[in-house]
C-alpha cells in the first residue's frame, strides 16, 4: 500500500462515524497530512452542518501549515452552495496546495466541477486512489444519484427449516427466530439507514415499534404499504418516536408492479437507503422486481412445524458469521 492509499485507507475509516447522521449527504472523510504526519482529519457532521474538508481543515490549529500540506478526501469536494459553502471555495481559501480524491461524485451539481475549481486555482490534484473502496464505501450516495432510487437492503429471520413466520400465532407480537445479540444487531443497522419499510400484514401481526431500542442512535423513518388504509393509530408505527410515511392508493397505483413505484417515491423524499423488513409478499415484491442491493438473512436454530416460508432469490454470498448459535448471511445482487 502506497502513501496516497494509506491516507485514503484513513479517510474510509472515520468517514464510517457519520453513517445514519449525514443522509442525504453522504458520508465523507478527510485528512490533512504535513510532512507524513496527520495534523488535521475530519469526517461529514449531521446533515446540515460541517462538511469533512471543512471539519479537517478546523481541526487544524496552524492554518499557516495548510498551504504546504495535503488534503485526502474520499469524495470530490462540492463546488455549489447547498445547506453549507462550496468546500472547494475553502480549500483554495487557504492555498492548500496538494488534494488527493478517492473518487468523483456523480451528482450533476457536481460532477468534476470541484476539480475544475481546484485546478483552475493552481492546486496540484489526484484522482482515482482507491476508487473502487471509496465507491463502495460511498454506495448509498452513488445509487440514489445514479439510479434514482434508495439503496436497498433486504432483510429476514428464518428458522432452521426455512420458516420465516408461524402460520397460526396467539397474540399480536412478533415470535423471535433469533437471539437477543443478532435483535440488536438489527437496532443497529437501523440507525444506520434512512428509513424502514413493512407491509400491512407486518403490522397487523406483529404490531412492531420499528425504532432503535436497543442501539444508540436516530429511529429511522418508518414506512408502510397500507393500500387501504386499514391500519388503526393506535398501532406502535404511528407512535411520536419517528415519522412515519404511509404508501396507499392515494400515493401508488396498485395495478402496476409496486416496487419501482415505491423506490421512486422515496427517491422523491430525498431517501437514499431503506431497509425492507415486511413479510414474504413484502421481501418477494422487491425481489421480484429486482430492486434491492443487499440481503441480510439470519437463520436461529428454531423450528416450526409449519410456516410462512422465506423468500426465493438469488445473489452473491460475500459474508458469513456465526452471532453465537444464530447464522449471518449476506448477500449482494449480481
């Protein structure tokens, strides 16, 4: 690993501490490096606030130092005003005289025109170190501008029987496949995402909350299909917890394949990832469809006689772990 590769290594790596708070922005690192030594790194703040360049360069205490230094950056720096100033504007502030990028952002407003910027003022720039990491890393941001549509992630429990729900069940509540440490590991990958989708029969079965409960972190916003519109307040994804966008007739037409809709109408909220957590019909809509990124199925050592069975797909296995007895699977789509 050269130079260049070590320091963008670095900037993938605190770029991880702004998952779940920076959408729809995407989440950026960056660090400053003076003769082989850091002396300034910064990650993208909460939506709204402090870009990574910009919390990089604060965090330097000598801005003397930045004119002879160098900037790494997962991300091409912004050229246009949003919620905050250009980030290109700033470093050619401060005549920083080397900037190193992972890759070019893709949105319009963008799009080489902070590279553009920073030649122009004579700042010396490298493109292209680590690109497919740094792709990766940024692929929420990258299919919501590319694909029009949120990066979607299936998820699911099924018993060691291949079950994923009793057909029969005494009250209104879910039945846990899993255990305790793989639950929490779902709370924390729903502070990690924007939103969370179920559909009718979900809710009326399990009546589930769909909040962080047991993870430090924001409640995404919650989702549900509800053509009719039959589902009571009362029910626990109505509460004040987190917002919650309900898909009718009245926003989809029923009668046309329903997962490109929905994928467009989140897109139009400004939602650029979402995790399915609904019921077989709900999982194989997208599926069926083609639309979704990843799959994360755990499968407990529970049985049931009998069942709902899980949803048929294919894709890529990229990882497997052990959660205790319980077994992570993930998948991606070819």
């Amino acid at each position: 690993m050269n130079t260049h590769e070590t320091y963008i290594t670095r900037c993938i790596a605190i770029a991880k501490n702004g998952l779940g708070i920076t959408a729809p922005n995407p989440m950026v690192g960056s660090v400053i490096v003076l003769n082989n030594e850091i002396i300034g790194e910064g990650y993208t703040s909460t939506y709204g606030s402090h870009h990574a360049e910009v919390n990089a360069i604060n965090a330097v205490n000598n801005k003397a130092l930045l004119k002879d230094a160098t900037l790494y950056v997962t991300l091409e720096p912004c050229s246009h005003f949003g919620k905050t100033p250009p980030c290109s504007d700033l470093i050619i502030k401060h005549q920083i005289a080397n900037v190193v990028i992972g890759c070019l952002d893709d949105n319009p407003q963008v799009a080489g025109k902070g590279i553009a910027r920073l030649e122009a003022s004579g700042c010396n720039v490298t493109v292209g170190i680590l690109e497919t990491e740094c792709k990766q890393h940024h692929k929420r941001f990258f299919t919501f501008h590319n694909k029009k549509r949120p990066y979607i992630i299936l998820k699911w429990a099924e018993t060691a029987n291949g079950f994923i729900a009793p057909i029969n069940k005494d009250e209104k509540k879910p039945v846990w496949i899993t255990n305790k440490y793989s639950r929490q590991l779902v709370h924390k990958w729903r502070a990690e995402e924007q939103a969370i989708l179920v559909g009718t029969h979900t809710v009326l079965e399990d009546n589930p909350s769909l909040t962080v409960r047991d993870w430090k972190g924001k409640n995404p916003t919650r989702i549900v299909i509800d053509r009719e519109l039959k589902l009571s307040k009362a029910h626990s994804i109505f509460s004040i917890d987190a917002e919650t966008l309900v898909i009718s007739d009245q926003n989809i037409d029923f009668k046309n394949p329903l997962a490109k809709q929905i994928a467009i109408l989140l897109h139009s909220k400004a939602i650029n990832s979402v995790i399915i957590e609904g019921g077989a019909k709900t999982l194989q809509t997208f599926i069926d469809e083609n639309l979704w990124d990843e799959a994360r199925i755990f499968t407990g050592t529970t049985t049931f006689k009998n069942g709902i069975r899980g949803p048929e797909f294919r894709g890529k296995l990229i990882s497997e772990e052990k959660i205790i007895e319980d077994t992570l699977q993930i998948y991606v789509n070819n």
